[in-house]
C-alpha cells in the first residue's frame, strides 16, 4: 500500500452542503477547528491524502484526495459558512480538485476499523489506522480512487 493516509470525516447534512456538496470560494474543501488537535491532525496530513466524507447515520458519499493544504489566514476565516459552538474559528484547510461520489455504509466502515459493535461510531474526523489496508484496497477493488 502506499504511505497515504485515510480520514473519515463524519459531518452533517448542514456541514456537508456548505462545505462538500458546493465549493467554498470555488474550491472544494474541508477546515480542522483551529486547536491544538485540528493542527495535530492537519500536520499528520498532506497533498494525496485520502478524505471521506458522509453522515454517521447514512453513509459516507464523497471521496476527496487532497491536492493542497493550508492554513487560513486571519482576513479569510470569517468567509467559512459557520462556526464551531466554541467559536474557535476553522483555521487549517485543505483543497480538493474534486470529489468523487461513492457509497460506503457506516457499517462497511465500522467493519474495516475492526469494530463489531454497531453503537461504535466516532464524531470527528479519524484518521484511520487499524484496517487501513483494508480500506484502502476496497477503494482500489471500487474504483473510488
């Protein structure tokens, strides 16, 4: 497998229209909360990382591979459409040229983490490591990516 990295972003409907399903600025693209865990996770990433996006409930529906990488600078972050409930702003963003459409049920994906539990979910994005592998030959075998 190559060195690329699988992030699940669980989002909602709201999120994924405002950010996924349109541009923001004319680009594809998704933005960490600007904490320290938001640039942990934005300095673990880079160009050709693998982004999937979807609902908990309903299913993940885009695939995005990271093209650029940045972080927003102070005249940019009011632009994002919302803001988290803490205020932090949404500082560390990344690009995509497109999305890809797919359909990956939460229990295809709980499967690949190698949970069993079906109340097993998660609430923000995850960078994937046990079943990595897995996952990324079912993109592969799908011609998601």
């Amino acid at each position: 497998m190559e060195k690329v990295n699988i992030c699940i972003c669980p989002a909602t409907d709201e999120n994924m229209n405002k950010t996924i399903h349109n541009t923001h600025q004319g680009v594809y693209c998704w933005a960490l909360n600007g904490t320290v865990k938001g640039k942990n996770l934005f300095d673990k990433l880079t160009v050709g990382d693998i982004f999937i996006f979807g609902n908990l409930k309903k299913g993940f529906t885009k695939i995005g591979i990271v093209k650029k990488k940045r972080i927003m600078n102070d005249n940019e972050i009011h632009l994002w459409p919302f803001s988290s409930p803490s205020n932090t702003p949404w500082k560390y963003i990344f690009e995509f040229d497109s999305l890809i459409n797919c359909n990956i049920t939460p229990t295809m994906t709980r499967e690949f983490r190698g949970w069993n539990n079906k109340k097993q979910t998660w609430r923000s994005q995850t960078l994937l490591k046990q079943g990595k592998d897995n996952f990324y030959n079912y993109l592969i075998e799908n011609n998601y990516i």
